[in-house]
C-alpha cells in the first residue's frame, strides 16, 4: 500500500499537492490531524470527493511506500511516524530542509511559494488529466500560499503552475471564495486588539511590527492579519503573540532579510523564510525577549549603495545644452552628471544634466548656451550607506543619487542609483554547479554520502541517473556509485551497512555490490573499469580502470556525468550539461548501439519519462543496430531484461509507441504496438505482468512470441488461460490473482461480472434436496465437504455436489474425526 499524506493541520497546499500526488502516485490520500482555516468550513462540500483516509485507521504493517507533501518532518505525520526509516519515503516541499528531517530517498524540495508548484512540472511531463475540482484545490493552494501571488516567496514556477491548473479548469472565483472568506467576528476582535498593542521595534535598520491579543479560546483564521498589519505599517516582518486559552501561537511574517522559520526554530517553530509559527505554553515573555535580543543575528546583512548601484556611471564634461541632449538621447539615460576634473584628482560634480530640463531650454531657444545653466542638484552619497537610509535622498534628488568616495576637495564617482534601484533585488551569487546538484539530492542520499565522504575521503562518484536527476531537480530511490581503484565494493557495502542497516549482496567477480538501507534507499556500487565488445552485442569483457574510462562507457551524455564527492566537482567530459538542457539523448560513439542494442530501449525509456528526444546523430546510428546479423549477436535476456523494466514505467505506453516508431519494437522484439485503448483499463497500479500478458495477447501468436522472448513459464501458462475463451468454473479461483486478474479484467471487461461472481458452496439445503433427513448428518457432511474446499480437492459447486452425494448415497468415506 502506498500512502499519501501532509501534517496536521491541513491547509489549502497541502490538501491541493496531496490531490496532485494521488494522480502522480496513485495511493491512500491520508488525513493526520486537523484542518485548517478555510478548509474546516470547505471539507464538508469535498469530503466524498476526495475520499481521505485518517491515519490512525490505516494498518501501518500494509505501508509500503509513504509520499509526504508540504513537509517533512516526522512529529507531524501522527502515526505515521513510526514507518520512517522502515518503509520509503518520498518527500515534495517548499519550506527548506533542516536537521531531522525524513531521511527521504525521492522527490524534490526546493523554495518555490507553494508546494504544488514542485508536482505540477511532473503531471506535465506525463500528460497526466485532472478534474477541474482537483485543478481547483491545487490552485487555492497556490493562492493561499503566496498570498495571490503577492508574498515574496512567490517564483516563476508559481506562476507556471498557476497557468497550468488554469488551463486544465481551475476556477480562480471560486478560489477567491475559498482562501479569503472574510474575517469572522472573533478575528476581528483580536485585530481590534492586535491594533492597540502594535509596536514598531528596529533592529539593524529592520522594523519589525510587535503586537500581541489575548483570547480565551482557539480562534481561526488569525494567519491573514499577520500580513493585513505588515501592509499597514509598512514594516518588514511582522511577530503577532497570540495567547489562546492555554497556550501561546506566535506567528511571524517577513518580506525580506529575516529568514523567520530559523527565527523561531529554537522554539520548535516551523515554516519557510517568509512566513512560520511556534506554540509556547511557558515563559511566552522570555521567549519573546529571545527573540527580539537574536533578531540582529537572523538578519542578512542589509544591502548597501555598492550593491544595488548602477556602474560604472557615465559623465558629460561642461559643453552646451545641444551637446548634452544629444549625448542624452544618443545614450538613453533621462539624466547624466556634469563633471570638472580637479588637479589633485577625482572631480567636481557641478550638478545632474536631465533630459526633460534640457528639451524644454531647447523649445525656449537656448540650445547653444552652456548646459551648466539648466542643471539639477546632483546629492554623492557613499557606498556604504544602507538602502534603508536611500530613500529620503531620493526625494531631495528628484529620484537620483549618486555615489562615490571623497578624494581631496573633490568625488570619485562610483555609481548612480535611482528610484528603480531601490526595488530591484540583488542578483544572488549562483552558487558552483556540483554545490547545487548535492543540494538537489533527497535528505536520505546526503545522510548515506555524507557518511561516504567522512569514511571514504578520495575516489568515490556519484554517476549516471541519479547526478542526471539531481540536475533535473527530480530524484528516486537509487544511487548510482563508482570506485576508483583503491576502493573496494565489498569495503564500501559493509560500512553503509554498518552505519546504517540494511543488507547487501557481493558479486566478486563484476567488482559490484548492492545496498539496500531500511529507509528504502538502494545503493549500487561498481567498482570502476572500461569494457571492450568482443563483437557486437556480445557482453562486455571489463578490466579496472579509472573514472574516465568508466564514463566512456556509458549509453548516453546525460549519464556519463559524475560528481567527485571529495571535492563536489562535476566530470562532464561529453557535453552531459548541454544535452541535459537541451532535452537530447545522444550517444557517447557511432557504434554505441552496435555494442549493445538494449541501449536503444533505454534510450526510449528515458525520452518518455523524462521528456527528452533522441539527437539526429542518434537517429542515424540505429539503422546499423537492427540489422538482423546484428541482433543475432545480442544479448537476448538483457533485451528482454531492458523491456521489462520499461513496462515497470509508468510512461511505459509512450517509449513502447517511441520504439515502434523508430522500427525498433519489431526488430528487437518481434512485437507489434497495440491500441493504447488496450492498457487504459489496466489499473494504475498493475503490476509489470499485466502490462506484458496484455502486449502479449495483441501479438498474432501471442504464445508463440512469448516463447521467443522467453518470458517465465509462469506468465506463459497464465497467457494460455487467457487466450483460452472459456473458463471453468474452477479456473476463475485463478483469474482472481494477480496479474492474470487485472489483464483478464482489461482484455474481457465484459466479463467482470462473472469474475467478481461469488462462489456458490453446498449448503443445507442442497443435502435436503438429496432426500438427506433434516439432523446431525447435515452439519457431518457440510463440515467434510468444506474440508476438502479447503484441501482444494473440490473447486466448484457441481464437484461440492458430487461429493455430497457420495457421502450421503454409499457411505464409503470414512466418517470424520
């Protein structure tokens, strides 16, 4: 069973991402606790629609697989925290990852305003529908958590999210309705109360607004005032004391440089930078004083004159107003500096030529005389100055200053800032490529890789799919790992499993081991080597070598990729980044598919989930690949390895009908591509062997193809009973197991009535209609027959008869013990 939950608590994102997650990971939507603000009222309207489960009800030891949204932290997911580190876990959130966290070994957390905005890319890259309700919910959560998309967290990938859910019938008046419906009463009194008490407090040129209410009870939706009384005061964050009954909510809001969840985590506070919460049941006094005592260490320095300035800035010398204008005009500046050199260096600044006073000298006729006559007043202020302190400057300027350091009598100018500056953000430092990429992985691979680099200083890679994912901002539940000579896989496998648990297998003589941890986490280690093909298709003889040399033997750029652990530096010796931009499989040499044509249904498995196409060159090299000598060289169980991994995928439809169209599915295969109306009644959750029975019965011999594939006797014989046509009454018992359940089901749906069908046993009257005498020998005889149900010596009610009629007529079994 897979599971589907949030926190306690739920609001509208959380509601609106788990909505998403069930079409992405179909599964049990589980509700851990309370809701929230406007879903207590909204619930009642959408609770047969959604269909949550609470997670006290759901059996904890059926829990294969946990997808956790808008979260992740194990102390709000109730009961299901006691499945972290058993079962694994998924994790999609926008609030940013911190110690203790579930060590998650998939999904994507990164500082996007809403969660929703990290599933809906997914659902777009698998052409997945939703209802215009689910597009509803997922876009109220959006609203709601980015305040309309007005709150400083808000990204662009907030707004492709939002044109997504539109596109598929979202109803924003709806939203509006939901998010925002209205102050009730109680609110308004603790506003009233708020107001009274607000304060403006400044620390380190940020003000910050205090206010504090008191009520008897809970009261809901009081989240909305923090940012009503951030806009009416104008200030920069916002600590709103909420004592309510018995204990104490502190709720905080920022616009920028306080990151207010580290603010009010020694609190246990939780939240993203812009917006979090902490409840206090003691010492709510000391705890604030904390607060207002560390604010200066939770700020980010606060941006100077030097760092959002324009520069270098661009001087005119004394000359007329006909010169000026042109060199105004010539460059596009509405204003430039008017300058003398001084002798002992640096300059006079005689004021600011601006272009409006220049056009208008000119209509008067005065365009030849000198443009020192006509200027502005020109304010130097220094680089230091903090931009909180710019702002009545610009005014006195007329939304100019400039900036420079004193040199003698005279300024040497550095830069210019205007009005437009002052609301332009800094451009961030981009931080180094392999920093990003290690900041891009699950929380349960940086744990294991962590613990690799402390034990392991030199020598050991993370490679192919999983640095590919990382930089794709999607991961799953595999690391990929290279040693180089000198490391050991047999070493390395013992440690992980040392650390942290689990088990692992040892293949001595491939240099490769398996990990598998108990938080779901699966670690392949290979130690590294390079292969030559004796001849094409052939399997590969290997000799150790170095990392180089094991990328040259990868299938593709986009997985020839490595990042060194020691020192986060990403080895991309074939171009991997570009193609990854560029969304292009391409081949690392002309013969790759030659060597080893399985590549080809990995490639077609990777274009389909990933949403990738193959290069032109990668085009050209197939034809060579499917050439019958070729294939009669190739690797038949890995071909047929490499397309039962591809009906695992859930895009399994897509890079089947990409093979076929490239030829491939027939060359490889001998396989002809059915309807995909034949597989969309297969449930989501089928398993691989539906999927195949289902391919198989399109075939024109479907058994016949599935003896030259060689797929396992058993799924054979459940491909005979399939194409059988007629079944026995005893034959059913089998059609009810999986896979032959759901391919029967897909192939006869007709037939689901019969299927679902109960069986029909012997009862007591059955034996009376024999001529048996109403009496003990009734309740005999039904006990020995249901006896030998159970033995499986009778399967339908006609062989029930059959007994019962002997055992009534001659009596020649042996009574019952």
């Amino acid at each position: 069973m897979r599971v589907i939950a949030a926190h306690e608590n739920l609001d509208l994102d959380a509601l609106g991402s788990m909505v998403l997650a069930g079409r992405l990971f179909p599964g049990v939507l589980a509700l851990v606790g309370g809701l929230e603000g406007p879903l207590k009222a909204l619930f009642p309207l959408l609770e047969d629609r959604l269909d949550l489960v609470p997670a006290a009800e759901i059996p904890l030891e059926e829990v294969r697989e946990v997808v956790l949204v808008d979260n992740a932290r194990p102390e709000r997911i109730g009961p299901l925290k006691a499945l972290v580190g058993r079962v694994p876990f998924y994790v999609f959130d926008h609030h940013p990852p911190s110690p203790g966290d579930v060590p998650a070994v998939g999904g994507k957390v990164a500082p996007v305003g809403a969660t929703v905005s990290l599933l809906v890319p997914l659902l777009r890259e698998r052409g997945l529908s939703l209802t215009p309700l689910e597009a509803t919910l997922a876009y109220a959560g959006l609203w709601e958590d980015t305040g309309g998309f007005s709150f400083p967290s808000t990204t662009k990938e907030d707004l492709e999210a939002a044109l997504f859910l539109l596109e598929r019938g979202a109803e924003p008046f709806r939203v509006r309705d939901w998010v925002r419906p209205g102050v009730g009463e109680e609110a308004r009194e603790v506003f009233q109360k708020l107001l009274r008490s607000a304060q403006v407090v400044e620390r380190a040129g940020f003000r910050l607004l205090l206010a504090r209410a008191r009520e008897e009870g809970y009261v809901p939706a009081l989240a909305p005032l923090a940012h009503l009384l951030l806009d009416l005061y104008e200030a920069d964050g916002v600590l709103l004391v909420l004592k309510l009954g018995r204990e104490t909510l502190l709720i905080a809001r920022s616009k920028e440089r306080l990151d207010v969840a580290r603010w009010l985590a020694p609190l246990g506070g939780g939240g993203h930078p812009r917006a979090a919460f902490a409840r206090v049941r003691k010492g709510v006094k000391k705890a604030v004083q904390g607060l207002l005592e560390s604010l200066p260490a939770h700020l980010a320095p606060e941006p100077t004159l030097a760092e959002r300035m324009t520069a270098p800035v661009e001087t005119l010398g004394p000359t007329t107003v006909r010169e000026a204008l042109k060199a105004l005009e010539e460059r596009g500046y509405g204003a430039m500096p008017v300058v003398e050199p001084l002798p002992g260096g640096g300059v006079r600044v005689l004021g600011l030529a601006r272009r409006r006073d220049l056009r208008k000298a000119v209509r008067l006729g005065l365009e030849d005389h000198p443009v020192e006559g006509f200027l502005a007043r020109a304010l130097v202020l220094p680089p230091t100055l903090p931009l909180s302190q710019v702002e009545p400057h610009l005014k006195e300027g007329g939304g100019r200053v400039l900036v420079g350091e004193r040199v003698g009598e005279g300024w040497r100018l550095l830069g210019i800032f205007t009005r437009t500056d002052l609301y332009r953000k800094a451009r961030e430092e981009e931080k180094p490529l392999g920093q990003r990429i290690w900041e891009a992985l699950p929380e349960g691979a940086r744990r294991v890789l962590s613990a690799l680099k402390e034990a392991f200083p030199k020598g050991v890679y993370l490679v192919g799919g999983a640095v590919r994912d990382a930089l794709l901002g999607r991961f799953g539940p595999d690391l990929d790992l290279v040693l180089e000579p000198g490391v050991r896989a047999l070493e390395v496998a013992r440690f992980l499993a040392g650390r942290f648990g689990g088990s692992f297998g040892h293949h001595y003589a491939f240099g490769t081991a398996r990990v598998r941890l108990p938080f779901g986490l699966t670690v392949d280690l290979a130690e590294s080597r390079e292969e030559v093909y004796p001849y094409p298709g052939a399997l590969p003889q290997v000799r150790p070598a170095p990392i180089a040399k094991d990328l040259e033997r990868r299938d593709y750029t986009v997985n020839a990729m490595a990042l060194a652990l020691d020192t986060l530096e990403l080895l991309d010796p074939y171009g991997g980044l570009k193609d990854l931009k560029d969304r292009l499989l391409r081949p690392l040499h002309p013969l790759s598919f030659v060597e080893d044509p399985s590549r080809i249904v990995r490639g077609a498995r990777l274009a389909a989930r990933l949403g990738f196409r193959f290069a032109e060159e990668a085009l050209r090299h197939l034809p060579p690949a499917l050439l019958p000598e070729v294939l009669a060289q190739a690797s038949q169980s890995r071909l047929r390895d490499e397309l039962f991994l591809t009906l695992e995928e859930e895009t399994f439809y897509p890079a089947l009908k990409l093979l076929s169209e490239l030829s491939a599915l027939k060359a490889l295969y001998g396989l002809t591509l059915p309807p995909e109306e034949a597989f969309r009644r297969l449930p989501l959750e089928a398993p691989m062997e539906a999927r195949l029975l289902v391919l198989l019965a399109h075939q024109e011999d479907p058994l016949a193809r599935a003896e030259a594939l060689r797929v396992p006797k058993r799924i054979r014989e459940a491909l005979a009973l399939l194409l059988k046509g007629e079944w026995r009454e005893e034959e059913r018992e089998l059609l009810l197991q999986e896979p032959l359940r759901s391919a029967f089901l897909a192939l006869f749906p007709e037939k689901e009535a019969w299927l679902r069908e109960k069986r029909r046993v012997l009862r007591g009257r059955d034996l009376l209609a024999l001529g048996l005498p109403p009496g003990p020998k009734v309740g005999e005889i039904l006990k020995r027959v249901a006896e030998a149900r159970e033995r499986g010596e009778v399967r339908t009610f006609e062989e029930e008869l059959a007994l019962a009629r002997k055992l009534v007529g001659d009596g020649t079994l042996s009574p019952p013990h």
